[in-house]
C-alpha cells in the first residue's frame, strides 16, 4: 500500500499537461496553419486566394485558385476553377472569364485588310517568325469582308546585302492547323486580287486556298531551277487573309510561321 501512494502522485502530474495541452481556449492557435493565400506578397489575402468559393489568385493550389501554379489548369486572376490569364492558350484568354481562346484574340490581328492590328513587321533574310499570335475563327469562310478571316501583313524588303535573285525566300505556313481546319490566301494589296501578279507561280490567280505559301527566284546562273523570275515583281510586302473551310463551331486554333 505505501507504494502505490507513492505512485498515484506522479501520475496526476504528469497527466495535468497533457490534458492542457489537448485542450483549446478559443483563440484558434492550436489550429493546423494552412497557407492558403495569407502569405506573401503575390498569394493575396485569404479572401482572394479560394476559400469556399474557390476564386482567387496567387501560389494557391492550381485546382482551386490560379496564379503562378500550374497553367494546364489555369492561372492569371480569373476564376480559379476555369483558368485563364497566363495559362495553356487553348484553354484559357486571359480576359478574366475563364473562357477557351477559340476566336482570336481583339487587337492582335486585323480584323479585315488594311487595319494596323495586322502588321508584323519586316522579316530579315534568313529570319523567322514563329511566335505569332494564336488565332481562332468559328465560323467557316463567308467570304472576304464578311467577318470570319483574319489579316496580317509581312514585309521582306530587299537590300545591297541580299539582292535579287538572292533575297532569300519567304515561306507562310501553319506552325498550328487543329484539325487541319484553317487555309489563308495572299494578297499584294487590300483590293487587289488574290495571287495576284504573280504571288501564285503554279496556279496564278486561281490558286486555291492554301497551307503554305513559297515565293523562290529564278537565278538563271544556278543549278536548280526555282519558282519565279527575276522580272516577277518581289513581295515586298504581302496582306494574308486567314479563313475556316470546315468544322464551324467547333473550338480549334492555328498560328502562322513566316521565314525567309
């Protein structure tokens, strides 16, 4: 009996912290700290990084926020469930609505000939342009002016250095065609004809809508015997007209790729 007195003791104190310690005052500081936006300069506070409405932006979980996480499941300040801003172009535009970038987006391609939002600028021998904007249209072709194409305007100005018939050779293609649903034709001017003067050196003015687009001289002191003669005038600048010819309606996209 003397040694279970002693014993008993010992065992209410050493019970007394653990008991406290599994206790809560109604602080919450014995709550698991779950960072979910509260931290840093680019998480937000807690009300923008999720929380049940799932909404927000910041480092937060990709799933259920957006910002810098993974952008195949949106990111940018959109809603975090949908995605958009900076993440994978196909499935986010980065206009805050979470929306697919199925049309192209405004500003960054002419929306008929002429229009400023459509130069991309002179292309140097032996440069290419492979980061063009990605496009979208989603109807099929109504016909030149009507509102389903897309225009761009390149330039391959010749110089001392690169004179004809070595000015290089200006090539348009598709970097991306999905679904193989987009064609473009090429124009010297707004107004003018299709292929006209020239630019078609296999069909002339009855080309049809094309993937890709080469414009080669004739160097009469070469070996190979090349597209165009000399007296073929040069493209120095070019309007490409970028249309749908199937699958309207359907969400699709393309980018162009122009080298010389």
């Amino acid at each position: 009996m003397p040694a279970h007195r002693l014993v008993v003791p010992v065992l209410l104190v050493s019970a007394i912290p653990l008991l406290s310690s599994c206790s809560s005052d109604g602080d919450r500081d014995d709550l698991p700290m779950f960072t979910s936006g509260d931290m840093g300069d680019e998480s937000g506070t807690a009300s923008e990084s999720g929380g049940n409405d799932m909404e927000g932006d910041g480092d937060g979980d990709p799933t259920s926020g957006d910002g810098d996480g993974d952008p195949t499941s949106g990111d940018g300040d959109g809603d975090g469930e949908e995605g958009d801003g900076d993440g994978d172009p196909t499935s986010g535009d980065g206009d805050g609505d979470g929306e697919p970038a199925c049309t192209t987006p405004d500003g960054t391609v002419g929306t008929s000939c002429g229009q400023s939002d459509g130069i991309q600028g002179p292309i140097a021998f032996g440069e290419t342009f492979a980061d063009l904007p990605l496009g979208g249209i989603s109807a099929t072709d109504n016909g030149q002016g009507n509102g389903a194409e897309d225009w761009y305007r390149f330039e391959f100005p010749v110089d001392a250095n690169n004179p004809r018939p070595a000015a290089g050779m200006p090539t348009i293609s598709f970097e991306l065609n999905q679904g193989g649903d987009y064609r473009f034709e090429v124009y010297r001017d707004c107004g003018a004809q299709a292929y006209g003067q020239g630019l078609a050196a296999e069909f002339g003015s009855n080309a049809p809508p094309l993937l890709e687009w080469t414009f080669n001289d004739l160097d009469p002191g070469g070996v190979e015997q090349l597209a165009y003669a000399e007296n073929v005038i040069w493209p120095d600048t070019v309007w490409v007209r970028v249309f749908r010819t199937q699958n309207a309606d359907t969400c699709s996209n393309y980018r162009l790729e122009v080298t010389r």
